[in-house]
C-alpha cells in the first residue's frame, strides 16, 4: 500500500513539476489528498487509475463498509446514520456540490464534497467536468445531476447545489432547499436507484440552520414518497451527535 501511495505523489508531483518531499506515512496521506483536491479535471494514464484504484479501494476495505441491508429504519424506508457517507454502501449518495460542480479544490478541507472526490477517484472530476462543460453553465441551486461512484462502495453520486444563507433564513432559502432534496429524489428514481442516502444539504459551510434543514429535509422526502408512491429508501446520513438527535427526534415523532 505504502509503495502505491508513493507511486501516486510522484506521479501528481511530476505533473505540477514539482519535488516529491520526504514525509511520513500520515504527511503522505495529506499530501496525496491535497494534490488530488487542487488538480484540475484531466485525463489520467490507464497505469496511474490503476494503482490509484487499488490505493483507494484498500483505503475503503480499512475503513470499514457500511450496507443498507445491516440498518434498521425508523420509521417505513427512512433511516438514520451516523458516520462517513464515503464507505455507505447503497444505490446512491448525495453530495452537497457548489455551483461549479467540480468538488472542493481546497487542499484537505473537511467538507463533504472534498471527501467524495477525494475517495472516489480523479475520474470523478473529469465526469463532473464533461457534465458542466456540456451545459455551459454553473448548476442551479435546486437542481441534481448523477454520475458515477467510481471507488466508493455507492453506485451513483447524485450532485445538488444548496442555498447558501448570508443573513436570516428566507423562505426562498427554505424553498430551495426542499427543491434540493426533490430533485435527489426524482433523479433516483429515473435512473431505478432504490436506495438514497443525503447528507445534511445547506448546513455547515453553507450556514442553514441544523434543526430547519432536517424539518424541510424530513418534511419534503416524505410528501414526496406520498405524493408519488415512490418505494425508494431514504437514508438520512449525519456526522455529528447534535444532528443525529434532530433526526433521531424528528423520524420518531
């Protein structure tokens, strides 16, 4: 594992024409994330996936995998988890993407769009990048796309841009929000994914309010399931205790 890992920064250093450093195994951990976070999508060779695939997938196999099928739902096809949406296994996962929808180019940062590129593969960003380049321009807030999962346990990563709150919360910011969460959903079931995993859309970097975000979260998936029969599981996926208590609330009531 150590010598694929080297492999890997020598060939990202060589691209950006740059001295492989001599670090320790934890700095070169850092260091292959931060040179896959700031590299821009292009093709990669077939012997540089190849490895780095192999890396990846070890990565996952240590980490540990999590299956829909172990869960227990809370209530009928909702469930709630709490861990790395990166090593959940089901039909797809939700990223909370930003309007370029080419993941976080900051160096090792902890937001969930930088963990699912970072762990899925440089062809992640190439796929997201032919998407946009098709559409020739930013992706709405309120809208999806999906793609690939490429190395993470998931079949498919559905992309959603949530609003960002400067300010009070709006009703447009609420509205926006659930028409993320509708958009997940519809896109799923389009592409026959029976499975969906989201992570808490808005919050954190994008400063909605936990508690709101999971009342619109949990309110707007279950209209949807009602008003459309859709049989698709929903797992709501957290990080942090205080968000798995407002689910944890919200799915038993």
């Amino acid at each position: 594992m150590n010598d694929k890992l080297d492999f890997l920064i020598e060939r990202l250093c060589e691209e950006r024409d740059e001295i492989v450093p001599a670090l320790d195994a934890v700095q070169k951990q850092r260091l292959f994330r931060a040179l896959v976070n700031v590299r821009m999508p292009k093709a990669a060779s077939k012997e540089f996936l190849q490895v780095q695939d192999e890396y990846l997938q070890e990565v996952l196999r240590q980490k540990g995998i999590t299956d829909i099928v172990d869960l227990t739902p809370l209530s009928p096809d909702l469930y709630l988890w709490q861990g790395d949406i990166t090593t959940l296994k089901c039909d797809g996962i939700v990223n909370a993407a930003n309007s370029q929808m080419l993941g976080c180019f900051c160096p090792n940062h902890g937001c969930i769009d930088n963990a699912i590129h970072t762990f899925a593969g440089v062809q992640l960003r190439q796929e997201c990048a032919e998407i946009m380049q098709a559409q020739g321009k930013e992706e709405p807030t309120g809208q999806a796309k999906i793609t690939h999962a490429y190395n993470l346990p998931c079949q498919y990563i559905l992309h959603t841009v949530g609003p960002v709150v400067y300010g009070g919360l709006t009703e447009t910011h609420e509205n926006l929000l659930a028409d993320c969460y509708r958009s997940c959903l519809t896109l799923a079931d389009r592409n026959g994914l029976n499975s969906i995993a989201f992570c808490c859309i808005s919050t954190g970097e994008f400063h909605f309010p936990n508690e709101r975000a999971a009342q619109i979260a949990v309110r707007t998936v279950t209209e949807y399931k009602r008003q459309t029969g859709s049989k698709i599981k929903v797992i709501f996926n957290v990080f942090k205790d205080y968000d798995y208590d407002i689910y944890a609330r919200l799915l038993k009531a």
